[in-house]
C-alpha cells in the first residue's frame, strides 16, 4: 500500500494540531473536571462507558487530581454496589490492581429519578463538593454529562440538567452533553428530539456519538483519501466502478431480538454507521481540517444522495429468528439489507455505492471495497484485470494497541473536538435518505425475503450486486 504522507491541500497544509482543535477558543482545557454518566446501572455504561474511562485514565488522560466521575439512575445502590458492577468489565478488573483500585475510587453514585429535581439537585451539589475540594474557582470546572439512556428520557434529562446542574459561573469552563443513538425513528421524530435538545443546548455543547466514528480505520479515511498521492486524483467516477460498504455479523439477535425488532438493520447500522463512512468516502476535500468544514462536507454528500428506488433495494430475515420470543410472530423487521445509493454530483455520477448489513451470516467483517474500473494486466497483450489492494487493519497493525471507539470519542468530547459526532444537520440528511423506504418497511409494503443462518444472505442481493456492476473477487 502507499505511504501516507503529508496532507497537501490548496489552500492550506495539514497542521495536525488542528484535528484536536478546539471549536470554541475560549474554552480552557484544564481545570477540575466531572464526568457525569447518567444510566449508570445500565448496559452500556458497564460494558463501554465505564471501561473506556478507565483506560483513558490509565493512559494518563484523566488527571487524579482533576477529574471525578460520577453515575446517576434511579437503581438505589451505593457507591461500592455500582462499583462492584462496574469491576469485572475493566481490562484484568478482577485482579484489582493499583490502577483498577484507584480508578474506582474516582466513582461516586447519586441516586434519583430522571424528571425531577430532587436527584438532580443532589447530583448538582456532589459535582460542586468536589470542585470546591479540588480548590477550583467556581466556574472554571468542566462538566461533561453522558446519557447513556434510552432516547425516550433525553428531553427530561436535558432539561433536568439545564435546570440544575450546568457549570455555574461564566467564568470559564463548560457543560457538554453526549447522546447515544438512536436519535429517533424516522426524520420527524428525529427532527423532534433535535428541536427539544436544542431548545437547551447549543449545537457545540452535544456531542452525537456514532461509534463507527471513533474507529481508529473510519477515523483514517480521511488521511488515506486526501494526503495520498496515489489516491488523490483517482477517487472519481472515471476510475472507481462501484463501491460497497459492509457490515456482517456472524450471530443473530442472541436474546435482543425483542429490542432490535423495533428498529432494524437500517435504523440499527446503515442510515448511521454505514452512511457516515459512506460521507467520507464521497465527499469533497474540506477547506481545514476544522470540524466544521469536515462536516459541512458531509452534509453536502448527504444532500446529493438520490431517492432510494425500490428496484435497489433487498430485505432479508433470517430463518429462526421470530423463534425469539420476544419478537412478534408477523415481524417484517429486517436483519438483512442491501441498498443502492447514487450520489449525484460531479464526481460520482454513475458510480453506485452498495451498502450492505447483516445479522446471522457467514462471516464478521466490517469493510470498504473500492471496485477500480479494469486496468491493463502485466505483460505485452492488451488484457485488463481486477486486482486487490488490500488494507485490512488488524493483519496490518499486528501488536500495536489500537484505542477503542469509545476512548476516542470521550477525549474528543473532553477536548471539545465535534468532527466526529454528528451534527444535527447531517443527522436530518441522513433521515431524509431513508425514512421513506423505512416507512415503507414498517406498513408492511416491502418484504423481507428468507434466507439461512450462516449464509450470504438472500440470494437476490447478489444478483442486484451483479446488475450493477459488482465484479465478486
Ligand atoms: P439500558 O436499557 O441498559 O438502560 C440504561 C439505564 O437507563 C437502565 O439501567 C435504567 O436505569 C434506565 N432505564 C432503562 N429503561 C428506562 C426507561 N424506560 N425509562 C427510564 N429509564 C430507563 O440501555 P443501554 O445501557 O443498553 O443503552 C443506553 C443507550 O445507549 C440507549 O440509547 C441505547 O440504544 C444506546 N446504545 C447501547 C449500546 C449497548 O451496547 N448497550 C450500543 C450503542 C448504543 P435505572 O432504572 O437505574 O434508572
């Protein structure tokens, strides 16, 4: 594969500074800081919330001195109860080392309900004891609040914290809030909960996480696209044939199906997952490197994407998994999808992009596939020939400790880097692609086709490969 090298743009070079930069240049970056994690009983924040804290604290990314963590539900347990739970999901967290030991420490748990002020009051006075023991003025502390909820309680949640538990002073420092999706089923209701938080809070103080963001490959697109020489000039529709993004998965709904019937692998993977990866391999060269341009660049691809049409589009359910009791025995929901995307603009005009997604299949794999137009083989005759370049992450970085999206995505937050959470303008886009096919599934209009665990899934999905021009290698 080519070096990557330098990113030369025109107007500018790449200052590598600026992707840490911070979208507000007022905010300081040091002072006492609370991270406060709401849903802390819950699945996510034991399983990646919390661990991924402790690994940035363990990499000396959150300071004893300055920072305190606290968890907030309506679970009445202790301090140790939470972490106790929290223990055995921390790297060697049994082995109670001197890092896990003191990391739990820094955890404190505040009991109360999610739309009322008792609680939140409460947790407001724990987070200002601690600033004030930390000897911070008041006001120059950070409070970084993480909803690690369902989205059905984000608007109480946001008010309760506006309310009661913002940073105190205009002083300095700053309350930020991250959200976890779904952010909403379908554009209006996405479009609803974006009104209601954003009555609140300003669009730099919520950070949308989409963890596909904080992969350390999804985080290096834009390096390999844009500060490589090789790639530069032949990412177009003049070289590329087609290209597809994937994600399978080799199990099924394993006891959540009653939980991921409601939603789907549209909802669940491909109008968030998929479509931003999609961005970044479609857009234009942003003018910096500043969060902003980023996603302005984003949105336009987003914009430019065409209406889905019918004959582009294979559903698949899995056989087995309505055997789930929790999930309905009528369920349409699909565990399969491909979908066609055109992108109508300059550069890719004609070229399809295939976005694919699957439970239960033959195999675990996330990937981009960038099919190359024909190029002529080796040797004196004209014959042309596909060949693969390949840059699979793990085989290529064997040893080298690759971060975990979450530790990522919270540092950024902590940095008050936005380019990769999700503005809300993008997140529209991004609805406004898919909400009509979506409807479409939920009434019942488009059906999903059968097909085996443990297979490629339906076979009309590679046939629609194929019609556009997917060359199997
Ligand atoms: P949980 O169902 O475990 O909920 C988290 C906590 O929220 C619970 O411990 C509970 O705390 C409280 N809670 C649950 N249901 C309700 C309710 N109906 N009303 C009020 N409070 C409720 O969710 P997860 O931790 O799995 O997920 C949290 C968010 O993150 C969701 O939006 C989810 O979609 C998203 N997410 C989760 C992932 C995962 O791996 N789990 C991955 C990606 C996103 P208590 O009762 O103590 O108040």
């Amino acid at each position: 594969m080519a070096a990557v090298g330098e990113w030369h743009c025109e107007k500018r070079p790449f200052d590598k500074s600026e992707s840490f930069a911070n979208n507000n240049e007022n905010v300081p970056d040091t002072g006492c800081l609370s991270i406060i994690v709401l849903g802390a009983s819950g699945d996510l924040a034991k399983k990646k919330t919390f661990p991924a804290l402790f690994n940035l604290y363990r990499q000396g990314f959150l300071q004893l001195n300055d920072v305190h963590i606290f968890g907030y539900a309506r679970t009445k347990i202790s301090d140790d109860d939470l972490r106790d739970r929290i223990k055995g999901y921390l790297p060697n967290g049994n082995d109670v080392t001197e890092d896990v030991k003191n990391f739990l420490l820094l955890i404190k748990y505040v009991s109360g309900s999610y739309d009322a002020p008792e609680g939140f009051q409460a947790l407001d006075q724990a987070i200002s004891e601690h600033e004030f023991s930390k000897n911070s003025i008041e006001g120059s502390s950070r409070r970084l609040f993480y909803l690690a909820l369902p989205p059905s309680v984000y608007p109480p949640v946001c008010r309760m914290i506006k309310s009661h538990c913002m940073n105190k002073s205009d002083l300095g420092g700053w309350t930020r809030i991250v959200v976890e999706k779904p952010f909403g089923r379908d554009l209006e209701s996405a479009e609803e909960l974006s009104s209601q938080i954003g009555e609140l809070f300003e669009e730099p103080q919520i950070y949308r996480i989409d963890h596909y963001l904080g992969k350390e490959l999804v985080q290096n697109l834009l390096v390999l696209r844009f500060a490589n020489r090789l790639f530069l000039p032949l990412w177009n529709r003049d070289n590329i044939a087609n290209v597809q993004i994937v994600f399978r998965e080799d199990f099924g709904t394993d006891g959540r199906g009653g939980y991921f019937d409601q939603y789907g692998i549209i909802r669940d993977i491909i109008q968030n997952h998929l479509l931003q990866v999609l961005c970044l391999v479609a857009m234009e060269k942003p003018v910096s490197l500043k969060p902003e341009h980023i996603r302005d660049e984003k949105v336009k691809v987003l914009q430019s994407v065409l209406p889905i049409k019918d004959e582009e589009v294979v559903l698949g359910q899995y056989e087995g998994y309505k055997d789930d009791p929790t999930v309905p025995d009528n369920s349409n929901t699909p565990t399969f999808a491909t979908a066609i995307l055109h992108i109508h603009n300059e550069r890719w005009e004609g070229v399809p992009f295939i976005l694919k997604a699957g439970k239960a299949l033959n195999s675990r794999k996330a990937e981009i596939r960038v099919q190359f137009k024909e190029v002529k083989q080796p040797g004196l005759e004209m014959s042309t020939a596909q060949s693969e370049l390949d840059l699979s992450y793990r085989q290529r970085y064997q040893g080298v400790v690759i971060p975990e999206a979450y530790e990522r995505l919270i540092l950024d937050t902590i940095k008050g880097d936005q380019q990769h959470f999700v503005r809300r303008d993008e997140l529209k886009a991004a609805w406004e692609i898919f909400t009509p096919l979506l409807h479409r599934i939920d009434k019942g209009e488009f059906k999903s086709l059968p097909y085996k665990p443990g297979s490629r899934g339906p076979a009309e999905a590679d046939q629609l490969l194929e019609k556009v021009g997917y060359v199997q290698t």
